[in-house]
C-alpha cells in the first residue's frame, strides 16, 4: 500500500491579458501551494483493471484520476493492477485545485510504479493534456504562470497562513467566462510588481462570481472584515491572509460557510517521492 498526500494551491492573484486565436484565454497568476491535503493511497491487485474508490459521484470518464493513468499506461514497462482509494478535504468545484492535483499524484505515483522513466518535465506535459493547472503540481513547486496557466517560472514565496472559507455552491467555470462584463484585457505585469504591491492585484473573475452566486458575496463580505478577501481561481473558495491582530478561532466559528485554516508550502511532499 502506497499512502501520499495531494495538496491544494491558492491562486494569489488571476488575471485575463488577452484571447488567442484557439479560443482560450491567455492569463498571469502565482499559484501557491498549501497544506490542505486530499490522501491517495495505491493498492497493488491481480489482473491489470483499475480501480477507484473514494469518488463514486463523478463519472470515470471526467475522473481525473483514472484519465491520469490512461494516460500513462502507454509508457509502462511494469504495469499491473490497481485500487486507487482517495480521501477527499478538498472540496470539488472550489478553486483549489483538487482534481488537478490528484491527477498530478497519480501521474508520479504511477510513473515509478509502472517504471514508466518519463522525467518531470514529460509528466507535466502529460499532465497538460487534463487541466492547466496539473503541471504545477507535477512540479511541486509554488509557481508564476503565464499562457493557460502552463508556462511556469518557480518562485521563492514567503511562508503565510490563510482562512479559506467554502461557500455553499457550485461555480460553473464556463458561465464566469461567458459573461460580457468580464475583464479580460489586464495589462501584463510581473512578478516583480506583485512584490512590491500585492494589495493591487486581484481577481478578475471576483465581481462576476459576487454578482452571480449571492453566497460568494456574503463570504467574501464577511472575510473583508478582518482582512483583504480575494477569490482563488475561478471560486468558489474565497481567502484571506492571516494577520496578527485577527482571533482565527473566533472568525471561523462565526463563518457563515465551512471554513479551513491553512498554511502555505515552500513545496509539494511529493517532491521528495520514491518508492
């Protein structure tokens, strides 16, 4: 039995700098990892199916965990059955990053697994054919990002710790980004003016996701309160960094939605992975 956990990330700030000629939209934002954790755990079995448990709600073919290993099936020289067991914290639909990173997981669990001997650099090119964010995870490594959120340039983040509260609904990405009022000519920037003035950037799917899902608002009033109050990815979660002066306890038992506290990562556990 293989047991390894799978983190969620952050995106600090999200910006929309333009449209290709493709249809998707070219972006800039930091993804930071943090330690909340789904935990996976691979279990060797008979015969060469696959087996997930942990995630009956979603249908095999969008499960990310199973398209994972399809995908890395060809390159196996050592392949064999498995049950694939996954503790879900993370909640799904969120902003956090959950499916992309149990995809990541599995990518490099089953890499040494299957003695696939693809590097980190062809696992995060695997993992790009399933979601933008899974290279990131691939990584591990906390991360500037640019394109559809694939060109990555790793980055040193000072160590923070967040509130992170759930609204109760279900953002629908394609709906955020169907909406004329949404912004999507942000100036390019860089890393080096976040830096010096982080309190300026901000989301640009926030106003959209406050106007159209009335529990993203209340949540991201109430954060406002004690802190500056931001949107991750394209929601539903919403976060705010810890100061001194904030009662953490107090806040998330008055929360009006599930509430998480959480610390960043200088990188991914899985960094460090070997069987």
């Amino acid at each position: 039995m293989i047991r390894v956990p799978s983190p969620a990330k952050l995106n600090l700030f999200l910006h929309i700098t333009g449209r290709r000629a493709d249809g998707y939209h070219e972006l800039q934002t930091i993804f930071e990892l943090i330690d909340l954790y789904d935990w996976m755990s691979f279990e060797v079995q008979s015969g060469m199916d696959l087996h997930i448990a942990g995630l009956e709600q979603v249908d095999l073919k969008h499960n990310l965990i199973y398209r994972a290993a399809e995908l890395i099936k060809p390159y196996a020289t050592q392949s064999c059955g498995l049950k694939v067991h996954i503790e879900k914290n993370i909640p799904m639909g969120a902003g956090l990053g959950g499916g992309s990173s149990n995809a990541a997981t599995t990518l490099i669990v089953l890499n040494q697994l299957w003695q696939c001997q693809l590097n980190i650099q062809q696992l995060a090119e695997l993992g790009l054919q399933l979601g933008a964010d899974v290279p990131v995870f691939v990584h591990g490594q906390n991360a500037w990002a640019e394109g559809v959120g694939e060109r990555l340039s790793f980055i040193d983040l000072e160590q923070k710790q967040y509130i992170i509260l759930k609204p109760d609904c279900f953002i629908s990405t394609q709906q955020l980004f169907s909406q004329k009022t949404l912004t999507r000519d942000s100036k390019p920037t860089t890393f080096c003016a976040y830096q010096l003035k982080p309190f300026n950037f901000g989301n640009n799917f926030e106003p959209v996701a406050r106007s159209l899902y009335p529990e993203v608002n209340e949540a991201m009033q109430y954060l406002d309160q004690f802190g500056q109050a931001k949107l991750t990815g394209t929601g539903a979660c919403v976060f705010t960094e810890v100061n001194a002066e904030m009662n953490i306890a107090e806040i998330v038992a008055n929360s009006p939605c599930k509430a998480y506290v959480v610390h960043s990562l200088k990188q991914s556990p899985l960094c460090d992975f070997q069987l």
